[in-house]
C-alpha cells in the first residue's frame, strides 16, 4: 500500500500500532486512540496520533482506508461492564464505518476473532458454525453483520479478519496491555524474572500463536485487494501452553517450572487452530514467523 490516506483506530494499541507504523513508511497515517490500552509511546514520530474514543463525532475519517482495530478485546475486559463494552465494539463500529463512508471511504479492514469457533483442535474453516457464548464474541458477531450492511446497503468493501492467539512479547508493544497481553508475553516475562507463570488445568490447552508481523501482513494485503467477508489469520499450528514454558525455558536457558491452577474462568476455549487457505487463494499469504522463531524474539529483549 502506497500514498494512501489511512485511519487506523485503536492505533496506539498492541496490534493497531504494529499496522499504523508499518504503514507510514509509504502512506499518512493517523492513529486514533483513547489510550484506555494504547499508549501514543507505541507510534512512531511519522503516525499522526489523535485522542478520541470511537463513539465520537468528527473523526479524522476523510481516509482511503480505515482499518479498525479498536475494541475491548477480552472476554474478562468486556465482562466487567457488558454495557460499555457492546458501546465500543459494536456501536464504536457503526459509529467509525459511517462517518467513514460518508466522508468517500470504501475500504475498511476490521478486527473480529477467532474465539467464537470453540474449542478446535482441527483447523477452523470460516464456514463452520459460529457462536456467541460471551458478550465478547457477541460484539465481534454484530461487527460482521453490520459489514454484511455496509456492503449490501452501501457498496464498500469490508474485510473482518478473525485472528487466532496474536503475539509479539514486552519487547515490542504488549507492554502495555499488561494482564490482557497474550500468554507468550506474559509467562516470558515472569519466566525471564524468576516467577512462575500460572496455567489453567493442566496446561493442555493449545492456540495457533499468530506473530504480529504476519498479521500486519495479512491487514495490508485485504486493504490492498478490497476483500469482502470474513477471513482467518493464523497458522495451521497449534502449541500446548506447557510447550510454550518449554519452549521458553530452552532460549532463556532457564528452568522455572509452570504453576498449575484451577481455571476461574466460567467460560474458556480450550483448543484453537486457524484455516487460512481462504486468505492464501485470494492473496497468497501465508504465515512466515513460525513459533519457534516467535519465541526467540519474544525473548530477544531478556538476553
């Protein structure tokens, strides 16, 4: 993507950062945020950085591209406050795309997830049943049916990109995320400074570790050839959290063995694994970053 005028929301986040610097190089690129997660440290000099929320009125919408990361993005964040969080997932969403669209936008990549296929230990096609069992996914499922409107009712285009288990480590921009980080951060993290990272069960849980680049890869490439629908970006791998430690402990030359705790969370995906073909045959991507290298750099920081 080149000499575009893009909005990235949520841009001062994890994932929304990694885009809207990865794009300024060849665009102008303006990264709005209410820094409830993101922070603007995350952006470099060349990213144009708004404070606004989502539900706002004039935002910086007269853009080639938006791509809309903002979100609550747990399961546990979204539950704390059900209300605000279907305002910002779902309303936020509507509230962006509109303004959007009325200023001449026609291209927007979104955010939804991957959580609503269940647990799977067999890759998960966009084709498979789908359901909401938290108010979480619940807002990602009204995320995709109002893009269904947006296309059917005013022609754009609007690619929702389900990400699986996404990850880049403390070193780059989940510092800030805190408990909310994706597990591969965290237990790094804890690992590198002598404490025991807590798994739930007995560690047997898998996910389809996803490295941020690659998706940033994928986000470009659906701005870039306009998709329409839905599209999976992950692997077609999957690792055991107690692998993870494993794999961990073996590049930090570490031994800190895993704290085995009852899971407290009423509702919880066991098993993840991402089908991507559908995203390959229409542009070719494919995952480069594989979880051992992942994991090197997640640890690169500590060395």
């Amino acid at each position: 993507m080149q000499n575009n005028r893009v909005l990235v929301t949520g841009g001062a986040g994890f994932i929304g950062s990694n885009i809207a610097n990865h794009l300024a190089d060849d665009n102008d690129v303006i990264a709005v945020d209410d820094c409830y997660l993101g922070t603007p440290e995350n952006l470099d000099d060349d990213v144009e950085f708004v404070e606004a929320s989502v539900v706002d009125e004039d935002l910086p919408t007269d853009v080639d591209v938006v791509f809309h990361l903002a979100a609550l993005s747990s399961y546990k964040m979204h539950e704390e406050d059900p209300t605000q969080g279907a305002r910002v997932n779902v309303e936020g969403f509507v509230n962006t795309i509109e303004q959007a669209r009325k200023d001449g936008c026609e291209t927007v990549v979104y955010a939804t997830t991957s959580s609503i296929y269940g647990d799977r230990t067999e890759p998960s096609p966009e084709s498979m049943d789908v359901e909401a069992r938290t108010g979480y996914e619940a807002s990602k499922l009204a995320r995709e049916r109002y893009a269904e409107y947006f296309h059917n009712f005013h022609g754009m285009t609007l690619a929702g990109l389900r990400f699986f288990s996404v990850y880049q480590g403390f070193g780059g921009a989940e510092e800030h995320k805190g408990e909310f980080a994706n597990t591969v951060a965290q237990f790094t993290d804890k690992i590198a400074n002598g404490e025991r990272p807590e798994l739930f069960g007995d560690g047997s849980q898998t996910r389809d570790f996803t490295h941020v680049d690659d998706v940033v890869r994928a986000c470009e490439l659906a701005a870039d050839h306009e998709l329409q629908g839905i599209y999976n970006v992950g692997t077609a791998k999957s690792y055991t959290f107690n692998k993870m430690v494993a794999m961990i402990n073996d590049e930090l030359g570490t031994n800190v063995d895993p704290k085995y705790i009852e899971n407290p969370l009423a509702v919880y995906v066991h098993d993840t694994m991402a089908d991507y073909s559908k995203l390959h045959e229409t542009t070719g991507w494919e995952p480069e970053i594989d979880f051992e290298e992942g994991v090197a750099r997640v640890c690169e920081s500590y060395q």
